[in-house]
C-alpha cells in the first residue's frame, strides 16, 4: 500500500510512524522548509496520546519523547485564576494517567526521526486527481507528483486536501486571536514565576473578555526520564521557559494586530494586561523580544457533518478536517489519536480483512464520534469570553460562576476522557 500524507505536522508525523514502522511505503510531503523552520510553543498531549505514540514510536524512541517532555508532576491540576492569579477552581488530574506537555518544535522534530527519505520538506501541495482505477495523485508547487493508494490530508487548518473534498473550507475564524510568547526562566527571571504555575499550568480570565493561558516548562525541575540515559534516540530538550498566550476577541484588538511584528505585539500585549497582577506583566515583560506571535483562532462546526464526502482513496485528518481554538489544549492530541486510528485500519487493509474505502469509511465514522465534544470542549472558553464583554460593572463577580462551571466541566470532561480511554 503507497500512502501520500500532506502535513509533516503532528498527526501527519505520527501516522507516516505508524505506517513506516509497519512496513507500509508512505511519504510525507510539507511546505515548511525543515521541521524546526516553524512556528509553536507547548502542547498537551492526554492520556491516549502518550498511549498511541508509545504503540508507534520504538522503545529508545519513545525514551527520548518523555526525556524531551515536561512530566505528569508538571500537569497535576489546571488552575483558572482571575487576572490576578487568584484561583477560582483547581481542576485537579488523576495521577494515575500519562500526560505530556512537550514544545511543539521539538515534538514535530522528534517524530521526524527515522524518517529520512519518508519526510519531504519545501513541498507545497497544490491539488489532487482520483483514477479510474481507485489511484491518487498528489501535486505540488514544484511541479512534483506523487501517486499512491490513499492520500492524507494532515495540512491542519485551511486544509487544501479537505477543501477539495467538501467543496468549501472546513474550519472558519471564530473572532478570537491569540498572541502567545516565551519568557526564558533563568536566574535574572526565576523569581518572576508565579509559584501557582510549578504545579501545572493557568487559564486566567479578565472581566473584560482578555484570557491568558500561562504554562512552566522546566524539565530541570520535573524530569520524565532522564535526557543523559537516551544514547540511541537523542533526547530533544527545551530551556526553561513560561509559555504565555493571551487571546482576545477581535473587536478588541487593533485592526493590525496580525501586521504587526514582535515588538509590536509586545506594546499591545502590555497595554492588553494593565489591570492584570504585577506579577503576570512583569513575566511577559521578560519576554524573549523576537518571541511574540498572533494567530486567529479557527474551528469547525461541530455540529456539521466533518467528513461530507463518500469514502474513498482520500482522507483527512487532524485540524484538517476538526479545527479547534488551543482553548481546550485537545487539537494535537486528538490529530494524534485519528492518526492512530487510521493506522489501525489500514493495517486491516494489510491483513487482507477489509478494503481500502471501507477502511476509510470506518476511519471517518469512528473519528467524526468523538472529534465534535472535543470541539466543543475547546469552543466553551470562548464562550465565556463572548459572556463577560459587556460594558458593566462588576464583571468579575458575574464572570467567576460561568468560570467556575467551566473549570468543572473541563475537570468532568478531563476525567471522563480518561476513562474511556481504558
Ligand atoms: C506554526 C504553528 C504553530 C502552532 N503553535 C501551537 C501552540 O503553541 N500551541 C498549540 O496548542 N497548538 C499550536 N499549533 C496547532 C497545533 O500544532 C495543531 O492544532 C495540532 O498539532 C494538530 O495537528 P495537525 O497535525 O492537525 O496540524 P499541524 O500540526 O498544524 O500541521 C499541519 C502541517 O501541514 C503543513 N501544510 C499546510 N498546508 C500545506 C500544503 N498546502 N502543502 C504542504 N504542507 C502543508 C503545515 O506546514 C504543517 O506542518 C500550531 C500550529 C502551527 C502550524
């Protein structure tokens, strides 16, 4: 079986994993120069997630993926604060499941590893033809093609692959953006770190619709294995850091917001936070200078049907065809567990007990089950962000009920997501 994946991004990386490590000929074609040439902080990847690329990555692999994460001690509960950091509701996690929290550079280049030949860089894809004979080809803007059995569209969101196939984009601006940044954690900023972050991350709320997702990096202080032992699969580790990303809703946003370079992003950043705790200002005001970056949330209707085209030789999966806002940090885990998914079928396809489109059909079937609560899931902070912009007084006091609902919803959805994964 000749797969053609489009996206070297994180369920495109995983799948070509699972496709190579199974013996099948895959390729994985990206316009991004190289897998470092990209943009990205933290992701969260759940307790399914870890499952999946513990199956799909080698042992020595998978060493080097936890020796490059933040562990479970660095995710023991989400705390939502007011924007004053003070908390409103810890949603603790179950100890008991794996959970990681790696940059989104050095998981996209750790499962690039093994790969060479497989991994094509600097190829843009253009469009794609279906034979008669069930083929695909995939072009791309070198003039390049590729023709293969199946073709994957993991090109995130704006997916080309997935506009071809329903005929409109899949995912629309959900009128938030995020401007996220790095705050380097050495001995000049160290005290700067609120201490509320060393046991897990922080969704903070202002009442006047701004939110803030602040995250400690410091693999120093929370080992998962150490990076010394990976001798076969070199461990891919980050310098400590706090992760930083505000959104806002458009309208309360400058119009050239997404124009602007990062300092710029910085002066706005700054104004957007002048009623939040001195200690949040003085944290994203150590910011690496070149580290500032906007970017628009998009999502998918999840009440839309996601995959409204008949089963066949091409496929999406990921923020291709699910688009969600980080809100709900879900998007990279969920991109991994279709990635998962779809490699599982078409291991059927190998074993000669099912077909290609049926392996597709049951793909699409079983991902568009779970892939809308996901969204849904993620939509909910903004929805709260819609809720508290309004021009009255004590918002906050309004606001810490919704929050606090959410906070409980999220724990609920956190643990119920847990035990269903098994
Ligand atoms: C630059 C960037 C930064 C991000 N930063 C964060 C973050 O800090 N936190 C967070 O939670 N999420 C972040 N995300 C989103 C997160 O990576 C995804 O939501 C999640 O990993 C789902 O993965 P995916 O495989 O579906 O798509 P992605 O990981 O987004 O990968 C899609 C890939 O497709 C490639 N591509 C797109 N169009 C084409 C084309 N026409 N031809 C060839 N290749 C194409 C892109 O270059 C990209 O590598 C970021 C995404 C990007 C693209």
């Amino acid at each position: 079986m000749r797969v053609i994946v489009v996206g070297a991004g994180i369920g495109g990386l995983t799948l070509a994993q699972a496709l190579h490590r199974a013996g099948d000929d895959v390729s994985v074609h990206d316009r991004d120069p190289s897998a470092s040439a990209t943009g990205g902080y933290r992701l969260h990847l759940d307790e399914r997630a870890c499952a999946a690329l513990r199956r799909h990555l080698r042992p020595a692999h998978h060493q080097a993926l936890l020796a490059s994460s933040a562990g479970p001690g660095a995710f023991r509960r989400l705390a939502v604060t007011d924007h004053r950091l003070r908390v409103l509701v810890l949603a603790r996690q179950d100890p008991s499941g794996e959970r990681l929290l790696i940059g989104r550079v050095p998981l996209r280049r750790l499962l690039t590893h093994g790969l060479d030949g497989v991994v094509r860089f600097g190829q843009e894809f253009t469009g794609h033809e279906v034979h008669a004979d069930g083929s695909v080809t995939a072009r791309f803007a070198d003039g390049s093609s590729e023709r293969g059995d199946l073709l994957v569209g993991a090109d995130g969101v704006g997916s080309r692959v997935a506009r071809a196939l329903a005929g409109r984009p899949t995912s629309t601006p959900v009128g938030v953006t995020g401007i996220a940044g790095r705050t380097p954690v050495d001995a000049r900023t160290r005290e700067l770190v609120p201490d509320l972050l060393r046991a897990g991350p922080a969704l903070a709320f202002a009442p006047d619709g701004v939110g803030a997702f602040l995250s400690l990096h410091d693999p120093a202080t929370v080992p998962a294995v150490d990076p010394a032992a990976c001798r076969d699969v070199p461990a891919d580790v980050e310098a400590p850091g706090v992760v930083w990303g505000l959104h806002a809703l458009d309208h309360r946003l400058p119009g050239d917001v997404r124009e602007r370079d990062p300092a710029g992003l910085a002066e706005l950043v700054t104004d957007l936070l002048r009623s939040w705790s001195p200690g949040v200002r003085a944290l994203v005001a150590a910011a690496d200078p070149g580290s500032p970056a906007s970017f628009r949330f998009s999502a998918v209707d999840p009440d839309a049907d996601l995959t409204p085209w008949p089963a066949g030789p091409v496929t999406c999966l990921g923020d291709a065809v699910h688009a969600m806002p980080p809100t709900g940090g879900s998007a990279a885990a969920t991109a991994i567990r279709d990635a998962d998914l779809l490699a599982g079928h078409l291991a059927a396809v190998r074993a000669g007990s099912t077909t290609l489109p049926l392996a597709v059909h049951d793909y699409q079937r079983q991902m568009a089950a779970y892939a809308p609560d996901v969204v849904r899931g993620s939509l909910a902070p903004l929805r709260w962000m819609r809720a508290a912009d309004h021009p009255a007084g004590g918002l906050l006091a309004r606001g810490a009920l919704p929050v606090a609902a959410l906070a409980a919803r999220a724990s609920r959805s956190l643990r119920g997501r847990h035990g269903r994964a098994g």
